[in-house]
C-alpha cells in the first residue's frame, strides 16, 4: 500500500531525513519509533504532501507521488496529528469541523456522513454543535479521528496521536484506532516515540536515530526484547521506566 525509498528531506542545511526505505502491506500497522528530532514525522509529512521538498520515492497504492498531490489522494490517504487541540479549528463547531472534507470532495448527505463518523468514534449527536473547548482531550482527538474518518480513507497516517492526552485517556484512543482499523481494513503508519504504543498497535516497526532508518523488526522480535542495534535496547529499556545508566548511555552518544 506504501513504499518509500532513499526518501531524504532537508530544511536548509539541516537534512532531517537520509535515504529512508520501507514498505507497509494493506492492511498492516507499521510503526516508526525513535527519539524526538530523528525524523518520524517528517517522514509522515512528506507522505501526506505537506511536506514538499524531498527527493527519492513515494508511492501509495501503486501510484508514484510527485510533489503536490490531487483530492483522489487525500481521499485515499488522511492524517491525525498529535495535538487534538491545535488541529482544530477553536471557532468552528464539531459539526463543521468533521464535515468540511466532505463538503470540500462533494460529497453528498454531509450531515448524516457527520453523525456516522461521530458514532464510530464514540461521540453522540449531543457532540455536534460543541466547540472544541468545550471537549476533553479524549474528545478532541475522537474529533480529529472522525474527521479523518469521514471520507472513507484506507490509510491513516497517525502522528503520536496520544501523547497530549493523559495516560488514562491513552488506552481508550488506542483501542478505539485499533478496533477501527479492524472493521474497515484500515492500513496504519504510526508514529511514537513510546515502544509500548508500538509493540500494542503494530505489526512491523523501524527504528529512526539522525534521519536513519538504523532497524527494521516484526513486533514479536521487539517483545521478546531481541533488537540487534544497541540504540534500539536502550529505548527498549527507557520505555520501562527511568533507568540512569539507559539515560547516560543516550547521553554519551549525541
């Protein structure tokens, strides 16, 4: 469904991402970890087309990309972003706010299309003409999961989508995506910096540091604690907890 090769991205002089390979099977969570600064969500950027400076190739459902992308792409492919507040416009209601993709592809029927998108995430009709304070964390990222939703998409592209909600929230949004991506076949690329998140979500993951794609492994390998690189069996450790020898080993190698 997705195949990225030699991907690279620079912001001026500073190359955020180095010649990136990987693949993701229909149907299959693949996962990106790393640190913050080694290049996840860049990577999910240039995917989505928000990011437009990059060399190397990037093909989504067979089809090559090139720099900006048509609305038959964003129907295909949508994205959720780390910040359910940010992500949302504060001034527009849930109503507007999930269906405004549709309205932009001509899509008919928008306000049934809403109320079903919402149902899926958890949301009652009760939910519709909130703003976005008005709604917890939890809430604001089911909102920014529905508005994905909506167009029918067969790829989410998942940029931390829990990291800004408390840890009892966390689980609730995981199983919600997790269930999602089983009834509609959704494929998933999602990106953390938490292994746990990863090792619950995933089938496949890579491993980023520096822009670099330093280990690829299937999701057993990661939980039966057996990655070949060192730099994956210190986040390996400092994903159970703080551990001062993990964090000075972290230290001595940037």
């Amino acid at each position: 469904m997705i195949r990225v090769e030699s991907l690279s991205v620079s912001f001026g002089r500073v190359q955020a991402v180095r010649e990136v390979p990987f693949h993701v099977a229909p149907g299959e969570a693949f996962g990106l970890v790393g640190e913050s600064g080694s290049g996840k969500s860049t990577v999910l950027g240039a995917i989505a087309g928000l990011i437009q400076d990059w060399s190397g190739t990037i093909s989504v459902a067979g089809q090559p990309q090139g720099r900006r992308r048509d609305k038959a792409f964003h129907k295909r492919l949508q994205m959720v972003f780390q910040d359910p507040y940010g992500a949302l416009h504060p001034r527009h209601v849930v109503d507007r706010i999930v269906g405004e993709p549709a309205a932009i592809h001509g899509l008919d029927e928008v306000g049934a299309r809403v109320e079903k998108a919402l149902g899926e995430v958890g949301l009652g009709p009760a939910f519709r003409y909130r703003y976005p304070h008005q709604l917890s964390g939890g809430q604001r990222q089911r909102v920014a999961i529905a508005r994905a939703l909506i167009l029918e998409p067969e790829i989410l592209l998942l940029d931390e989508p829990t990291s800004a909600l408390d840890v009892s929230v966390q689980a609730e949004v995981l199983n919600l995506l997790a269930r999602l991506r089983a009834e509609r076949g959704l494929t998933y690329i999602l990106v953390s910096h938490d292994l746990a998140v990863i090792a619950h979500m995933c089938d496949r993951l890579a491993v980023m540091r520096d822009g670099r794609v330093v280990e690829e492994m299937g999701v057993e390998e990661l939980r039966a604690g057996a990655p070949r690189e060192a730099y994956t069996r210190r986040l390996l450790a400092a994903s159970r907890g703080y551990d001062r020898a993990a964090a000075e080993g972290f230290e001595s190698t940037t």
